[in-house]
C-alpha cells in the first residue's frame, strides 16, 4: 500500500488553511497545517517522514514563504515548493526552482498543480 503524501500547508488566514486543508484531506493527502512561517520550520524540523511539498503562502505575518522555501530546501534537499500570493510573481525570487500560483485560483487548479508536482 502507497503511503499518503504529505503536504505541509502554510497559511495565515485561518478560513483559507482550513479550506485548503480540507481539500487537500479529500483528496486524500496528508497535511501539516502552520499558520506562519516559523511554525512551518518547526513542523517539518520534528516531522520525521518526508514532506512531499510545501505549499505556502509568500506574505506571512514573520517570515516570508520565500525565506520559509529557502530554509526548507536547505534542512530538505529536493524539497517541492509551491508559492501562492495575491500580490505580484515578482515577490517569488528569480532563477528559483520554485512553482508559483496566483491568487485568487479555482481549487481544482490548485489541486491539478498540487497532482502535477507530487507525480514529478
């Protein structure tokens, strides 16, 4: 039996985290909720299996998901990364290996993008 694949979701608004969440779950994925970017570090700091993608919003209350996907894909390399923002692509940093997707996107787009990275 294939294990779940796990995703860890970083998202400060509270009604979006959990609406990507339950999406996420009904599709069956594992997910690991942080509602900012140092609880995302430390979720996948003491997460001993492996983390399939990140899917995080850039604008966070402390640290920016660019900075949160720069730090992941240091403590794990080959980490998947997909960023989500309402703001301009240009916040995503140039020359990175990163997925980007804009908001606001219809949920099965995200889910297609989300099928698409964790298949690669």
């Amino acid at each position: 039996m294939e294990r779940p694949r796990t995703i860890l979701l970083v998202e400060d608004d509270e009604a979006v985290r959990n609406l990507l969440n339950h999406a996420l779950e009904m599709h069956g994925y594992q997910v690991l909720l942080a509602p900012n970017g140092e609880r995302a570090l430390e979720s996948a700091r003491s997460w001993t299996g492996e983390i399939d993608l990140v899917l995080s919003d850039v604008v966070l209350p402390d640290i920016s998901g660019v900075e949160v996907a720069r730090r992941l894909e240091q403590a794990r390399p080959g980490v998947k990364v997909l960023l989500m923002s309402g703001y301009a692509q240009d916040l995503v940093a140039p020359g990175q290996a990163w997925d980007f997707i804009a908001k606001p996107f219809l949920l099965r787009n995200l889910l297609r993008r989300v099928e698409e990275l964790v298949a690669r």
